[in-house]
C-alpha cells in the first residue's frame, strides 16, 4: 500500500517472474506469475517547477520534463507516462518531483518497467478513494500500450499489483479473474540473470504479437488459445511455429497450476523445460547462451528451468528443492560466472 507524510507519497511495488505461460497474456491464456524480493521504491511529491523532476539512483540522473512530452526512449518514459495518465484523470495536477530506487536489474524480463509505472500510479492515486489493483493494472497495461508504445497483454502489471508474497497467481487472462496459490515449503524458484540483456521497444515484441495475431485471424478465433493444432497446417510456417507455441503452452499452463496445487513437483518442472523447449523452437525468442544455461541448470539437479519474460535475453527460472537451493546455486554460478542469482 502507498503511504504518505508531509504530503510525499511512497509505493514499494515488486517485480515478478512468470512460471509458466509465457507469450499467452493476449491470446486468452492463464498465466501463472510470481512476485519477487526485488522492487521499486517510489516517492512523489508535488512541486512549483512546471514540469516534472525524475530522480534514478540506479541511472545516477536528474531529469526536468514538460507536463506533456511524448516518450522519448528514455528511462523516465515509465514514470512520465504515469504522470500524464493521473492528471488526465485528475488524480494529480501540475508538475511533480519522483525518485526511484530499484533493486529490480534492467532488461532482465523482471518487469521493472511495469512495477515503475504501478508505483507511480499507486502513490498518484493514493488520494482517492480505494483504487483496486485490477484498476492500476489496467491503466499501466494502457500507458505501455499508448505512451511507451509497447502492445503487451496485462501479466505484468497485475502480478506485480496484486500479487502476493509466497504465492503465484493464476490469472486468467481472458477474464482478468486471478486467484493466489502458496508455494510448497520444500519448493524453491530460483531467478537468475543469464548476462544478457534486451529490450522490448526494438520491435521484436511487437512482430512476434503481430504473428500471433494474424495467426489467430487466418485460423478464425478470437484468442489463438482457442485454435486447435489440426488447425495450424495451413498456415504459413513462422505463423504456424507461433500458434503451436501458444495452444501447446496454454495447456502447460493449466496443467502446471494443477500440478502447483497437488504439490506435484517432478510435474511441475517438466512443464517448465518443455515450455522452454517451445519458447526456443517454435515462438523463436530464446538465444544460444540461455539455452546452454538451460542444459547445464537440468544437469544440475533442477526439475526444470526456462527463460522468462518476453525473450531475447534477461533471466531464467529453474525449480529446485528447497533444501538444495544455495548449493544448486552456488553450483550454477561456478559453471557459469556471469550468471547473477537475482532472489
């Protein structure tokens, strides 16, 4: 929750990792979040300057803004695009004094950015009356949409609004319904950044939406998590290749948050390497390095491991016991040095 003194207003909001389901946010699917130890720490407060002062430890910066610049490709574009979203509605008005503190490292697929424009929000609105997370949700999933110019589904921002320490949530992307599970005791996720970074804004996000779009056009549904794998022969071969990722993950997602609930933990994992193994052959937004890291995770001892986020880079989840996990860490990191053990 925000708080407030002195009329300066504070959110911690968490990154996330998704587990599973990966690529299916805005085709129907359930998808199965988890937040994270890492976060963004946010204060706001008004100021008599005219435009808008943000503040980044992490960039070591200080950056003035007009009240209605576009974005610019810049890393205050997410705290920016909040701003001008809360004095459209009224939340805000005049020019405002931001400083970040993340913890959450930067094109690790992590979801610093939607965390960044949740905290802004939820400090922007700390006024009103009781704004719901699914609300601050759907306003960052718009600011990234039409401001950043990013076309994501809405995983990111409402893991990161309404997700719950310990717990993965099952979201149901189709009815914005989302109801927490806990986490075994014995079960551990770990996230760790591969050494590679990336980002979304370069058009790779965009064309691999744009396929799987057109993919559920030519095959005549609404979500292409409803399409059938019959179906997809038909279709061109980079088009077919996406549409067998998202109608084969969807079931892996289902099953996955079943095999969460009965605690079945060899199950669990071997969905996450066969979503990798899609991820990597068919949606096409793996890279060598994180496939080797993969290999040499299950080798290991991990139950399954996969990259996670929208690709090209960032971090991969593995599943291992609890009980082996600083070993198992320890181990991967040796094998591998510029590999960073993020939470």
């Amino acid at each position: 929750m925000p708080t407030a003194a002195a009329g300066i207003y504070r959110a911690t909001v968490p990154g996330r990792v998704n587990l599973i389901g990966e690529w299916i946010d805005f085709n129907g699917g359930l998808v199965l979040p988890m937040p994270l130890p890492v976060a963004i720490d946010l204060q706001r407060q008004a100021n008599n300057l005219g435009q808008d002062r943000i503040i980044s430890e992490q960039f070591e910066e200080v950056g003035d803004f007009g009240l209605e610049d576009p974005a610019a490709g810049h890393w205050s574009d997410y705290v920016r695009g909040a701003l001008q979203y809360a004095r459209a509605k009224g939340w805000i008005s005049g020019g405002q004094t931001v400083s970040i503190a993340s913890s959450i490292p930067v094109g690790a697929g992590l979801s610093s950015s939607a965390a960044t424009i949740v905290a802004t929000l939820k400090t922007a609105a700390s006024d009103m009356k009781h704004v719901a997370p699914l609300t601050i949700a759907l306003a960052a999933q718009a600011i990234e949409n039409d401001y950043i110019g990013v076309p994501c589904g809405i995983l990111d921002q409402v893991a990161v609004a309404a997700g719950e320490p310990g717990a993965a949530l099952a979201l149901d992307t189709r009815t914005r319904q989302y109801q927490s599970h806990n986490i075994p005791d014995d079960w551990r996720f770990l996230v760790l950044h591969s050494g590679v970074s990336r980002a979304l804004s370069d058009g790779r996000y965009k064309t691999r939406r744009e396929e799987c779009m057109a993919a559920a056009d030519n095959l005549g549904v609404d979500y292409l998590c409803d399409a059938r794998l019959d179906d997809i022969s038909g279709l061109d071969a980079s088009l077919a290749r996406r549409a067998r990722h998202v109608i084969t993950e969807a079931d892996r997602s289902r099953q996955a948050v079943d095999a969460l609930i009965a605690s079945d933990f060899a199950l669990f994992g071997q969905l996450m390497t066969d979503s990798h193994l899609s991820l990597q052959a068919d949606m096409q937004v793996s890279v060598p390095r994180i496939d080797e890291i993969v290999r040499v995770a299950l080798a290991l001892g991990a139950a399954g491991a996969r990259i996670t986020g929208a690709g090209f880079g960032g971090c991969f989840v593995a599943l291992v016991e609890s009980k082996q996990a600083a070993q198992w860490a320890d181990a991967m990191v040796r094998r591998h040095p510029d590999v960073k053990l993020i939470a």
